[in-house]
C-alpha cells in the first residue's frame, strides 16, 4: 500500500520569502503522479502542482515548484516570494496505476498548515 | 462554468440515523470520486465512479455506498451513523481516469453526528 508522509505540522514564513514544504512516499509502482493540494479555510481543495513520476524535469507553475527525487521518494514544494493568500493547510498525494479497489484513489499526507506573515 | 457543487453545506445528524449527501461534477467531467476528511488530517479516499460504476473503494464499512446517475451526478450515503463518521465530506470530478487527471474538489459537506 502507498503512504504519503508529511513531517512538518506547521511552517510559517514572511511574506516576499521563500518556503520549501517536505513530503515523503512510498511505493512499489512505477507509474504514477505526485500532487499538491491547498486548502484554504474556505474549505475547497485547490491543484497546486503536479508531477508526473517518469518525466525528470521538475514541475513549475509560476511561484510554486517542486524538487522531485524519485530514488529518495521525495517531492517538496517551494513557494518563493510567499504571499499572504498563500496560507493554507497543503497536502501532498499519491496517485498510482494500479488498478482493483485503489482504481483512481488519491492518498493523501497529514497536511502541512502554512501560515504567511505580514 | 459552476465548479463542483455539494450540498448540503452543513448536516447534523443523530447516531443511528441515515445521510445522504449530493455532489454534481463539472460538466464534462465522468469521474466522481468521494473522501473524508476528519479534522486535521488528510482526506481518506472512500469511492470512484466512471460512467455510473464503481471502479474504486477504499477501506470503509459496508455502511457506506453511493452511486452515479445518468447525469453524472452522486450521491454517498452512511447508513447508522456513528460519532466518527463527523467529518467533512469532499467530492471530486475529473474529466477523464487517468493517472494523472486533475480532481477538481467541491466546498465540501460538514457532516456532525450526535
């Protein structure tokens, strides 16, 4: 079974500064993504970044990238030049191929609550 | 274009009684997938549907089970309901299956039992 473990409960930074969120997995698959989600208080998951585990090149999205170490089983976010909107609880997932009962199933982490200081 | 809508937002329920809580996907999207999120955890994912069957389940009691309609829409139901099943109940739609396919997730419904 996949696991999905995020060590840090809370982070906090200023904003303008960069932050760099931990996230570790485990897995026997070769094929599958790795995703960050932000939750807001408003409740609503939000797509931050994906990773797609056989492309080398680490994923960007504007301020938001990801460094991918697959042999590690490691894949942390960066936020650079933080902004107050920015604070949310972020969660890392797995999503494998396998298919049986796991067929399309997100593993979630604990969750990291990101808090952006004035 | 309306993004995932749940409703209802908030439910109180007693132990024992019945739920049904309702999820319409974007339109387009085929996939509807259910989680739940116990309070400052991660979402534990509980069912997947793909054009009206289930094609995932995770590791819930059989007192959960849901079902896709014809439009595409869900709905999850807990039957004798239990002080943990309180959570926040999340609905997610994809456009397609695969691996990668990004879920887009609804608000979410409250569900508290007493």
């Amino acid at each position: 079974a996949q696991t999905v473990t995020q060590s840090q409960p809370e982070m906090s930074v200023q904003e303008a500064e960069t932050v760099t969120l931990s996230c570790t997995y485990d897995t026997s698959e070769n094929n599958y993504y790795l995703f960050w989600y932000k939750q807001p208080p408003s409740r609503q998951m939000i797509l931050v970044i994906r990773q797609e585990a056989y492309k080398q090149q680490n994923a960007t999205e504007n301020r938001f990238s990801v460094n991918f170490q697959k042999a590690a089983k490691s894949f942390s976010l960066k936020i650079s030049d933080s902004q107050l909107g920015d604070t949310a609880m972020y969660f890392c997932a797995f999503r494998g191929s396998a298919g049986g009962t796991s067929y399309g199933k997100l593993t979630f982490g604990q969750g990291t609550i990101l808090t952006v200081h004035p | 274009d309306a993004g995932v809508t749940q409703s209802p937002t908030h439910l109180i329920k007693t132990r024992g009684q019945q739920v049904t809580l309702r999820c319409s996907p974007i339109s387009g999207h085929k996939s509807v997938s259910w989680y739940q999120q116990v309070l400052g955890q991660g979402p534990q994912f509980i069912f997947q549907y793909y054009e009206k069957e289930e094609r995932g389940r995770g590791n819930f009691p059989d007192r959960f089970s849901a079902r896709q309609f014809p439009n595409y829409s869900s709905e999850l139901n807990v039957n004798a309901l239990l002080l943990g099943d309180s959570a926040l109940y999340l609905c997610a739609s994809s456009k397609g299956q695969g691996v990668g396919a990004e879920a887009f997730f609804g608000q979410g419904t409250r569900l508290t039992v007493v």
